[in-house]
C-alpha cells in the first residue's frame, strides 16, 4: 500500500463549498417590546439598571455589570448625538442599503449605550463626531430595526 | 418617563437567510481530490514515522518536515469509532432540519490514515470497533473531489 502514485494529477482544484443558512431569531420578550414600539407608535425605549441606574438602547434583559435583571422601561425622544461612524463605499452581499452609505453609533439623550444605524440626509463628507440626530421612520413598519430608515441631522 | 413591562403574547421572531456558498482553492491538497474523482484515497506520508494523514498536509503536524510522499489508502479499512445524531439538525447546505439515519464513523485505512465517514448500517447494535468496511463512492461523473465522493462505507464478512 506504501508505493508513490505519479498518475494522479497534480493540477489545481477549486470546489464550491456550498453553504446556506437560515437562522430563525427570537428576540424575546425584551427585543419583542423594543421594535413593537418602534413600529407601532415610532417611540425608540431604553431599560434602566435598577441597580446601577444605566439605561440601555437597544435593551436587554440584564444588565451587563451588574446583572441584575431589568424591566423598568424609559421612553427616549429619539434624538440623540453621533459618537462613532464609518462609510461603506464597496459593494458586497447583504449589504441593507446600496453603498456609498454611512453607519454611525448614536449616543442617544438619557441614554447610557449608543446604538448602531445608519445616516441619512447628510453629506457624507461632512458627517462629524457629535452631530445631533433624530430618526427617521419608514411608512411601513414590520417589527425590525429597520423600521428606523436612519438617523438624519436634527434641525 | 418610565412604564412598566408587562406579559405580551406577541413575540417577534425573523429569519435570517443566507447563502454563504463560497469558492475554496485546494491548493497543495488537490491531489487528494484529484484521487478521489478517480475513486481513490490518497494521503501524505510523514518521511520521519511513516504516519499518514487525511486530509493531507504538506507539513507533518507531529515532526514540522515537508510530507511530499503520497500513500494509496486503499478502498478498506477498520471502524474505530461511531457515533450517531439522534435529533434534527440544520443542514448547512441547505438551511432546513434534517434527521440523520446513517452514524458517522472514523474509519482507519488500510494504508494506516484516518478519515471520517457515513456508515451504511443505521443500526448501531451492529458495529463494533475494529469491524471491516469498505468505501462505497458516488457514480463517477457524479464525483467533485469531495470527501462526500465516498456516499457510505459498508461493513464486509472478512
């Protein structure tokens, strides 16, 4: 079994891997009421820290430093100042919008945690670290994140 | 400001659908494929302890020397271990649950590799470690240079 086998080729193989998925997420509880807000009455909600005070947008069930558990929800006006962005200028799949587009961290006002989406309404070139920002809704809702087209400059 | 959460017999849910087919360049091991179109299994061979490997690897994980030696593995070998999935998973080819009648094996070959596998007998009662088997491959024109090229192998009467 041990002899050299030179007939096999040695040429070069690509093959395709292929490969799919189909993830079914459940947002729970906590997620369920934060994009129900948002689709039904366009209201953006934290949740407070009993403990440590924080509030977190998007919320979660527990707090992360001090993990106690949380329920108490506070209403957000929406806007908020920019803390963070990036623009996406190449094109590849699954991208939600068609590039050249920007992505930002929103530091929301009586919020603790920015949260990530996208910038709209604004020159790219001229998007600043601490901007304010308001959201921008879509007309039709379906219970997503995306609900929120983007954030555009407040006036 | 605040309200308080209540029971809420709705509960978003959404799929996440995507197609994560990509394109991967075997390089060094293309010659294992190449044998395994041709209905062979072919391994590298360490020049220090004759220890085979598959999938190959131009480099002896144990000695760190370049294996430039290829080993037929012959179409046999000797069950080491079994193991079968009794719930439904994702298929990653396909997104969708699926059960999984036939165990999945480790196999020692002839030539002295091991490889992993589907094994042909569902029944588990009836393996036994160091049982013989023999490949069972896909009709030639159906091959890819896949592992998968090798549908099941069969345990034999020695």
């Amino acid at each position: 079994m041990t002899q050299n086998l030179p007939e096999i080729p040695d040429t070069l193989v690509n093959v395709d891997v292929i490969g799919y998925s189909n993830f079914l997420v459940n947002t729970g509880a906590t997620g369920t009421k934060f994009l129900k807000e948002i689709r039904d009455n366009k209201k953006i909600m934290g949740i407070k820290c009993p403990s440590c005070g924080k509030v977190y947008v998007p919320p979660r069930l527990h707090c992360p430093t001090c993990f106690a558990r949380m329920s108490e929800w506070v209403k957000l006006s929406g806007k908020g100042s920019l803390t963070s962005y990036t623009v996406v200028r190449y094109e590849e799949p699954y991208l939600p919008k068609q590039p050249p587009f920007a992505y930002g961290i929103i530091q929301m006002d009586s919020a603790d945690t920015g949260m990530a989406h996208f910038l709209g309404e604004v020159d790219l070139d001229k998007i600043k670290i601490g901007m304010r920002l308001e959201p921008v809704f879509k007309e039709e809702r379906e219970g997503s994140i995306l609900d929120i087209d983007y954030f555009k400059p407040s006036s | 400001m605040t309200t308080e959460q209540k029971q809420d017999p709705e509960f978003i849910q959404f799929r996440y659908p995507r197609d994560v087919t990509y394109h991967h360049a075997l390089g060094y091991q293309s010659k294992f494929a190449n044998g395994l179109k041709q209905g062979r299994i072919l391994a590298t061979k360490c020049p220090v302890d004759g220890r085979c490997t598959i999938p190959p690897r131009i480099v002896c994980p144990m000695h760190h020397v370049r294996q430039t030696e290829w080993v037929d593995q012959g179409q046999r070998g000797r069950l080491i271990s079994a193991f079968k999935i009794n719930f439904p998973m994702f298929n990653s080819r396909t997104g969708e649950l699926q059960t999984w009648e036939n165990p999945i094996i480790a196999v020692e070959l002839e030539g002295g590799a091991r490889m992993d596998g589907w094994c042909m007998e569902t029944d588990t009662s009836k393996l036994k470690t160091g049982m013989l088997l023999e490949a069972v491959w896909r009709p030639e024109e159906e091959r890819q240079g896949r592992a998968d090229d090798i549908m099941y192998w069969k345990p034999i009467e020695e």
